[in-house]
C-alpha cells in the first residue's frame, strides 16, 4: 500500500504542477468563496491555512477576505512531530523548517495547539468522494488531528485542493483522519462521518 501511495502522490503532484497560471489564479479565487459558504464557516476565532508549496491551491485569496474577529495562522512543525499554529499577516517575520516551507519565526511557547483552532484548511495531494484525503505522506496533520476520530469539531477539518486531484475511492488506513468537508474550485463535498454531524 505504501509504495502504491507514493507512486499515485508522484502522479498526482505532476498533475497539480501542469495546471496554467490563470486556472491557478481563478481556482484561488472559486474556492474562497466555497470556504466562506460552508455551513460551519466559523465567525471568530483562530482559522488555519497553510504556505502554498509545490502547486498546491492558494489560500491568499481567502486569507485577505477574512472578517477581522478570524485570526488567520500557519503551521509550525513541533519537535513531538505535531503541527502548532501562530497568527501571520502578510509582512510578518518568517522562516524555512526542515521540509524548506516558511513558518511564522516566532517561539515555541507562543503557538497555539491544534485543539485551539476552530477551522483548519488542509493541503491535499488527492482526494477520494468518500472524504478520504491523501496527504504528503508524513503524517503532520494525521498526528496533530488524531483526536478528531474520537471528539467532535472544532476545529472543523476541511480538504482543499484543485478538482483535477480527485481520485477513485482510498482505501483508509487506521491512522487517517476524515475531514468534514473538501472544497475545490469546482465543488463542496460535506461529510456526516464527524462524531456529531453538522450544526443545523
């Protein structure tokens, strides 16, 4: 299974990489305005995104338009292999972790746990109509969200990527962690499977 993944994310990233600049552009643009709409687009409090790396969809986008109360954060790699998150602005202080992707330079003791945020926008090499994601294979946002298998949201987990990276249905593995939704340019795919379903 492993070496199957690692050869379906090698395709799929050389997919995500073909897409032109200007379907790049109007994509950032479309799935904005999908993660405004969802149903538990949240008000206030500490959303996630993440620096586009590597073809991924952009968040700027979404980021910019956010309504003040929402503070926008970045991940930072921990040394217990978990993902922390830190408030950044555009102009804010930056540096590179391990894997060469910027992270606000700022201390380990000012980052807030994963438990704090209330949506988390998160990158995907592919994903499945069932909710299943395929991830870069290092397990980050796995580890962080693992107690999202057994409590439900906040911080609501949300899938985003280019429509071109969805596949045919992934088989789960014990680890996975379901997102409550996948938003692309194209669609908004929400999912029941979270412990408490959607708010009416």
């Amino acid at each position: 299974m492993t070496s199957d993944r690692d050869a379906l994310r090698r395709e799929l990233r050389d997919r995500r990489r073909s897409i032109p600049a200007a379907e790049r552009i109007a994509a950032a643009d479309a799935l904005a305005a999908r993660l405004f709409a969802l149903p538990f687009a949240p008000q206030s409090g500490y959303v996630a995104g993440y620096w586009s790396m590597q073809g991924e969809i952009g968040l700027h986008s979404w980021q910019v338009r956010l309504p003040e109360p929402l503070i926008y954060c970045l991940p930072v790699l921990h040394e217990d292999k978990c993902l922390r998150f830190a408030p950044w602005r555009p102009g804010d202080a930056l540096v590179t972790n391990r894997y060469g992707i910027p992270e606000p330079d700022v201390a380990p003791s000012s980052t807030l746990d994963a438990a704090e945020m209330t949506l988390v926008a998160m990158p995907l090499v592919g994903f499945d109509a069932h909710g299943q994601r395929l991830g870069m294979g290092g397990g980050w946002y796995d580890r962080s969200f693992a107690f999202r298998q057994s409590q439900s949201a906040p911080p609501w987990l949300v899938g985003v990527g280019f429509s071109a990276q969805r596949i045919e249905p992934l088989a789960a593995e014990a680890w996975d962690v379901r997102v409550d939704a996948i938003c692309t340019e194209r669609d908004t795919l929400l999912f029941a499977h979270s412990p408490v379903g959607f708010p009416a």
